[in-house]
C-alpha cells in the first residue's frame, strides 16, 4: 500500500488533494505505517505501530477559516479506545491519538485537545500549494515522539 501511495504522490503531486497529500506522506514518513485500519464503524486514516506504542492519526481538512469540528475529541478518544482493544493482546503501553489538521484550532480549543492527551499538528497555509515531506515528518516526528523514516 505504502509503495503505491508513493508512485501516486510522484505521479500526481499537486493534483491530489490536500487530505491524501498529507495522509500519503505520513504513510510514506513513520515506519510501521498501517494505512485505513478497520476499527468497526469507523477507520483511522493511519495507525503508526512502533514498539509498544501506538499511534492513530486522524487528518481532517477542509476550509482553514473554519473551526476544528466540535465532534474531533469525542472521536479521537473513540478511536484510542478501539485500537487499545484492538492490540490488547500485544503489549502496547501507549495510544497516541493525532489529529492532523488546516481548520482554525483556538486555544481553549488546544488545551482542552491536549488535557485529553490528543495531540495535534497544524497543516500550515503553505501545505495547500505543496509541502516539503521531509520537514513535515520531522515536525510530526517532533511532536509525538514517534521515529521518522525519512527517505
């Protein structure tokens, strides 16, 4: 999946979509990448199995005047819930829930994101024309602790 999600993007470039842009280089940029798992009724976009951690990433995109939707921590917790029921047998210690995003995200909107322990990263302006993958990666790498795999 990875590799062909990475002829994609070299093929495509700008003509994809912001969301699969961002979405393909983060398959493309963490090892242990798992694109689109099943979790029930809904999917995370991506989940990042690395050791004894986990980590579930959702990228939501969409019109950069516009606030996070309101439903984004209910959601994530709902997914850190069924990927730690989905890999209870295999000794992971930490989920991780990511959301990866462009809409306006506030400061009481921040805290309350991080009180729950969901991280975010911010898609910035530049992304909607094209963004360097390799800073992209290290940014997200940064931030959740989780090891790069920069090509």
């Amino acid at each position: 999946m990875v590799q062909e999600d990475k002829r994609r993007l070299g093929r495509t470039g700008q003509n994809v979509g912001l969301h699969e842009r961002v979405l393909t280089g983060l398959a493309m940029g963490f090892k242990g990448s798992v694109p689109d798992f099943p979790l029930g009724p809904s999917e995370a976009d991506l989940l990042v199995h690395q050791g004894n951690r986990v980590a579930v990433f959702e990228v939501k995109t969409g019109d950069p005047e516009l606030p996070l939707p309101a439903s984004t921590s209910a959601q994530m917790l709902l997914l850190k819930e069924r990927v730690r029921q989905q890999f209870l047998a295999k000794n992971i210690d930490d989920v991780l829930p990511v959301v990866v995003t462009n809409y306006r995200v506030t400061p009481d909107d921040q805290k309350e994101l991080e009180e729950q322990g969901i991280k975010v990263v911010r898609i910035g302006s530049a992304a909607s024309r094209g963004y360097d993958l390799g800073n992209f990666t290290r940014e997200v790498a940064n931030l959740t602790g989780l090891q790069a795999d920069l090509l």
